[in-house]
C-alpha cells in the first residue's frame, strides 16, 4: 500500500512531515480512518501486530503535526489581536 511506503520513509527521515502533511493530509486520515476496522481486525485474528504499522505511524504523525500546527496557528491569531 502506498501509505505504508510513505510512512517508512518519512520514519528514516527521507521525507518531511510538512510536505508529506501539505500533500496527503486529508487522504491519509480518510484513508485510515476506513482501514482501521479491518486492520485491527486482521492484527488480532493473524496475531501480527505490524500489519500496516508504518500506515498508523504516518497517520499518528500526521495527527501530532496537525495539532501542532493547530497550537502555532491559535498563537498567531493571539498575538493579532
């Protein structure tokens, strides 16, 4: 799955969360959010934990650089008050 080559390459810090953020945020959580069910599901019944490990290491990436982003923006909007 492409999500999983992504999410390998940006944890040996070959890719930036920022680009990899600006380029696929939204599909990533989407896509995530659709395959989790099944992920887990799978994880459990074949008792392999590291299927699409490196997808939900993306996406968890994802979510702390959105909430970071989120916190950066709240302080800038203070501060133009």
């Amino acid at each position: 799955m492409f999500f999983e080559g992504v999410g390998v390459l940006l944890q040996r810090k070959l890719l930036d969360i920022g680009l990899v953020s600006d380029l696929f945020g939204a599909e990533v959580k989407l896509a995530w959010k659709a395959v989790k069910p099944i992920v887990e599901e799978r994880r459990k019944d074949l008792n392999e934990l590291k299927i699409y490990e490196w997808f939900e290491y993306l996406y968890d990436e994802m979510k702390k650089k959105r909430a970071d982003r989120c916190e950066e923006w709240l302080t800038y909007q203070h501060f133009q008050w």
